[in-house]
C-alpha cells in the first residue's frame, strides 16, 4: 500500500492528533477568536501563564492579563495594537521584547515584573478571513534580571553570549517602543488623511442620471493617495468629467489632490474648454508644492451636438465604447504632466463625435498598472472588459470593471464603490478612480 492509500490520507496510515502536537508544543501558545476572546492554550502556556485552563477560555484575554495598574508598563496596549494588526492585514506580527507583569495568582492587585518576546501568527478560512490567531510568547524574564543583576554590580558576572543576547533584548525593547510610537503618529496622519480625501471628493448625488464613480484606495495602512474624479454639469447639455492623478501618499497628497481638483473644476467652468482649463491648472500648478508630474484628463461632453472633447495632461486615455460592443481609445491627443514640460504652452484637445447609447470610461492608472507588466497589457485588459460588459448600466459596468481588473479587491453596488473603505488594506498598490457615463 503506497502513502495515497493509507487511512485517513496519511502517510503510512499514521492519524495524527493535533490536539495531542498542539499541548506538546514546547512553546507557550494561546489559540484567540477575532474578538479576542481565548479559546485554548497548550500546557507550556498554563504553566508560564500561571493560569489554569478553565480560567483561560471563554473570557477576553484581557479582562485576565490587565497592565499594571502602576502606568510603568503598556503591554497589554501593545498586544492589542498587534493583535488588532493581524486581524486587519491578515499578516503575522512579531513583537519586540515587550515588558508585560502578570498579576500573581490568589493576590489581587499584586504584579510580578515579567518580560516577553511574543509573535501572533493569523489562521485564515477559504475567503482570507482570519477566524483565528495563534499568540506564540517566550518568556525572558531570567534573562532580563541577569542583565539587570550584572549591571549592579560585580557579583552577577553574565557570560559573554548571555550579556550579548541581554543587550540585544534591551535595544529590541527600545526599538518596540520607538515603533509603536511612529505607529500611533501615522495612524493619526492616515486618519486625517482618510478625513480629507473623504471631505473633497464628491458625494453620491450625481447630476448624470446615467453615470457612476468609483473610488478605490490603495492597498496598506498609509497609503492614500491623490487620486481624484469630478463630475458636474457646465449648462443644460454639456456635462465635465476629470480624473486626476497626484504623485505621491498620505496626507500631502490628498492635500495637493484637493488644491488641483478646485482649481480645474473653476478653470473649465470658466473656459468650457478642456485643454484651456488644463493650460490653466498647469501654470497654477508650479504655484502649489507636489502638484509637479500630476497627471490629469479632462473631457467635456455635448449631450446636445454629441461629441466629446477631451484634453490629457500626461494620463491614461479615456475609452468609448460604442452601442455594438467596440471600443475606441481616445488617445488623439495628448500632452506632458503638469510641470513636465513648457506650461506657458496652450494644451491641445480633440473632439470625437459619439452615437446615442454610447459609454465614456475615464480612469486614473491604478486600473491598469502592475508591476513589472508593460502597462499596454493592461490597457487591453480594461479595454476588452468594456466591451463585454457594455451593455449594462453604469453601476453594473463599473463594478463588473473593478470585478476584472481588481478581482482581489471586491467592491459593493452603488454610490462611491470603496470610498467608505479608504482604510481597507486589501486592494492595489495605488489608487483607482473610475468614472462611467452612459451617453
């Protein structure tokens, strides 16, 4: 009989128990639920812990490991900053040695000074969720008094290894610190960020019955980013859509991405034109510090004469596609990013005319970008999803769209697609806006 045919699919036909490896695990290990409510732990960790079985699971982890209430410690903040990472990313996370006292069994109130070198490692179900976190720690506590007893004085002599692996313990703790620091500091700027990137886009209320946007931010905790969309009506018949594409993240970005959208959306107002309106921003925009290398498109559309003109400063061309299924790139015409060549230029446009039923595509190049992929490929890749899914509504197209090209970033119906999301962490590496209108 080979290993295929042995009971149970295992080689040799051995079954293996997994509880049984799990409790025989040499290290301490705590099995937590999403809600951090503790689940098991292996025999290792009862007898680190202190804590029998039954006074571990089914209570949070920390209603039975509170910090010191001294305020000298903060390991129980840095756990759940961890553990609260893991659940977000679905990544694993190791922590640096981190100093976390354990209140003394049968003592109320009394906290023996301890230290710990922990990693909490995500297990995910079919979908990518996590439905468990493995909390793996090694306890350094002898190792850390050692240090401390050498330090005091020459009695306690550590080895050389054992004053070295000591010191490293301690830089490591250090450096833990410093980090949760710089974490707690970017929070902030990507939540203010998240805030102002929310505030300047537009709002559902589309005036194009037959139009969606979506707005999908880019994978990772800080990256957002300047992309932008606009959408308004310049009269009766004529309607302007933009998208545009600031360099950069975070906070600046989205501040600079907000400068540049009033700007435009005042000058082609002004001008009706869009390669005006462009020349315009482009001269405006040596006077806004990160607006240089924005890459921006502007299209005006004529309900009435149906015809789009259309004006590229730098960006990916928008798409017509037509009633029978066929796609045209609107690529006619195109000119530098903002501040990459001569702003005292006029910009040039380009009319094309359209049949009623007809649909505009305009996009920033998240789309169709990736890494180490000539971005053609992706280009024909959109190209051709617009022209299966032509048919369909707007709101349909746009998330059939996002469904092909962004297949690991699902989006939901309607309104602004992943805006409520712009803290997701699941996504691409940049920035994705998508306006579609049904002409």
């Amino acid at each position: 009989m080979n290993d295929r045919d042995a009971p149970g699919g295992r080689p040799g036909g051995i079954e293996i128990d997994f509880r049984q490896v799990f409790q025989a695990l040499p290290s301490p290990v705590l099995l937590l639920g999403p809600d951090l409510v503790m689940i098991d732990a292996n025999r290792a960790y009862v007898a680190v812990s202190g804590r029998g079985v039954d006074e571990l699971r089914g209570r949070m982890i920390f209603d039975v490991f509170p910090d010191n209430p001294d305020g000298r410690t903060k390991g129980a903040r840095s756990l759940r900053a961890s553990l609260e990472r893991v659940l977000a990313t679905g990544e694993r996370d190791s922590m640096a040695l981190q100093k976390y006292d354990v209140e003394v069994p049968g003592r109320p109130g009394v906290f023996a000074e301890r230290y710990w070198s922990p990693v909490n490692i995500p297990v995910l179900d079919d979908e990518g969720r996590v439905v468990l976190v493995v909390h793996r720690v090694e306890e350094v506590t002898a190792l850390v008094n050692a240090q401390a007893a050498a330090a005091a004085g020459p009695g306690g002599v550590l080895s050389r290894k054992d004053a070295m692996a000591a010191d490293l313990l301690t830089r490591s703790l250090e450096l833990q610190e410093i980090n949760e620091e710089l974490r707690t500091a970017h929070a902030r700027t990507h939540q203010v960020a998240v805030i102002l990137q929310r505030a300047m886009l537009p709002g559902t209320a589309l005036p194009h019955p037959f139009a969606a946007v979506r707005y999908r931010p880019a994978a990772g905790f800080l990256n957002v980013c300047g992309d932008w969309y606009d959408l308004f009506d310049l009269g009766t018949d004529r309607l302007a859509a933009a998208v545009g594409d600031v360099v950069g993240h975070g906070l600046e970005a989205a501040g600079v991405m907000g400068q540049l959208r009033s700007a435009l959306c005042a000058a082609v107002r002004a001008t009706g034109r869009p390669a005006a309106a462009l020349t315009t921003l482009a001269q405006h925009a040596h006077t806004v510090e990160g607006a240089l290398a924005t890459t921006v498109v502007q299209a005006v559309i004529d309900r009435a004469g149906r015809t789009i003109t259309y004006s590229r400063a730098g960006h990916p061309p928008p798409l017509l596609a037509r009633p029978d299924g066929g796609v045209d790139v609107l690529d006619a015409v195109v000119d530098p990013p903002l501040g990459a060549g001569d702003d005292t230029l006029p910009r040039t446009q380009a009319t094309v005319p359209y049949p009623a039923g007809s649909t505009l595509v305009l996009y920033s190049d998240g789309l169709i970008e990736r890494r180490d992929e000539d971005i053609d490929l992706g280009l024909r890749r959109l190209c051709d999803s617009v022209g299966r899914h032509h048919a369909l509504g707007p709101e349909q197209l746009a998330d059939a769209v996002l469904a092909d090209l962004l297949p690991d970033s699902p989006d939901g119906p309607g309104g602004l697609g992943g805006l409520d999301g712009l803290d997701g962490l699941d996504g691409p590496d940049d920035d994705t806006a998508l306006v579609v209108i049904r002409l």
